[in-house]
C-alpha cells in the first residue's frame, strides 16, 4: 500500500478517501486483509478514532467487511458497493472517466425519462407550476455554465419530485454528485452544453408534462438526454 501520512487535520473522511482509492485503483485486492487499526493509524498519522469511521464507511458502502477473527477484508467493488462510490471510480483510475460519465448519463436518461412519465401522472398542479418556471429559467446563452446547469438542476429536481419516487430522488443525488466531481466544465466540453442549450426542448417537456402526457413526456425526456449517452458512446469507441 501506498500510503503516507495526512498532515492536515485529522480528519476521517480523508482516511475513507484514501482507503477507497486504494481498494478501487486495486492496490488493496478482494480477499485481502486491511492492515489492523492501529497499523493505519501509524501510516496515516492518524488516531484510532478516525480509522475506526473510515472502516465504518467502507463497510457502509460495501467495500469491506469483517471476517471471522475480526480481520477485515476488501470486497469486490463489482459486486458489493453501491452507487455511493460511483464517483470516486473515475478518481481512482479504475475505470476511465469517460466510461463513468457515459455510465452516469445512460443512467440519468432511463431514471429521468420514466421520472418524466411518471410526473405527467402523477404531478399535482403546484409541482406542474413548477417544473414549467423551471423550464423557462433555462438561460438562453448557454455558455453561462454556472446558470445552465443550476437550471438544469433545479428543472430534473422538479420533475422527479413530481414522479413520487423516492428511489430517483435519492438516485439524483448520487448522479449530481459524479457530475460534481468529474466537474462541469469537463461535463460541457464532452457535450452537455449542447444539451443545456436545449432550452426549447426543456420548455416543450415541460408543456408535455403539463398535458398529462406520459408516453409524450417520456419519449421528449428520452431523446434529450440520450444526445450526450451517445456521444459519449462514440468517444469510447475512440
């Protein structure tokens, strides 16, 4: 294991960092044995406290668990973790970045799309109200990021809240936070900016949902996020 010191305060989510970034760059193999408590702790420069959350927070998000004899040991990420991880993939170099967005954003159009028919089902007409103000908040220079894509948000926001799935709500959050990591501007240039230039086809969603139109809705959401899922296809190929 590659690990040194942390000089800044101690803190147990850079302990939790680092452990993931050794579990899933492979450093630390499935099957194998996390050093003792008090190892990392001398490693990292740590108190026990801190290692003690951090392994927690491994278990947590299915990375590790304890062993009979209580040695710990790393899991399968493939088929142990949960979506919590998903943005730390790219970070970690265990998969390529690229991979990851295109990953997230085939994900967002499945969620998003059915969210979008739920919505036009089930919305009540204050959320209605809402998602149609939200549409038209989408700024019509869309290289304004920093407005673009908090439209963006606040509008997808709107629109899952309306579908009544908890599940795509809670969903959301771990795709905004990989957007968030990976980083907007990196976002843009692989060709989200043309989907926040969009802004007609978020209004024409937004009046779609607004009919009650659930295959109409559903269909729009589908085409709109699909444009990035398939550029990013193609700069796999690449």
């Amino acid at each position: 294991m590659d690990i040194s010191p942390i000089t800044r305060a101690v803190v147990s989510d850079e302990v939790f960092t680092r452990l993931v970034d050794e579990i899933l760059s492979g450093r630390l193999a499935p099957g194998e044995a996390v050093p003792a408590e008090r190892e990392l702790a001398e490693r990292f420069g740590v108190n026990r406290h801190a290692i003690r959350e951090a392994l927690k927070r491994l278990r947590q998000a299915g990375l590790v668990h304890i062993t009979q004899g209580g040695k710990t040991r790393v899991l399968n990420w493939r088929a142990n973790a949960g979506l919590d991880v998903l943005s730390a993939l790219a970070a970690a170099g265990a998969v390529p970045p690229v991979r990851v967005l295109h990953d997230i954003t085939e994900m967002r159009r499945s969620v998003a799309a059915d969210a979008a028919r739920l919505c036009a089902i089930r919305a009540t007409d204050e959320q209605v109200a809402a998602i149609t103000a939200a549409a038209e908040r989408y700024p019509t220079d869309p290289a304004d990021l920093a407005a673009a894509s908090e439209a963006d948000l606040d509008f997808w926001t709107a629109v899952i809240e309306g579908s009544g799935n908890i599940a795509y709500r809670l969903g959301l959050n771990t795709l905004v936070d990989g957007f968030t990591d990976i980083g907007v501007e990196t976002i843009a240039d692989l060709g989200l900016s043309m989907e926040y230039a969009a802004r007609d086809a978020h209004i024409e969603l937004a009046q779609c949902i607004s009919a009650r139109d659930a295959a109409g809705a559903h269909r729009l959401a589908e085409d709109l996020l699909g444009r990035i899922v398939e550029l990013l296809a193609d700069a796999i190929k690449e």
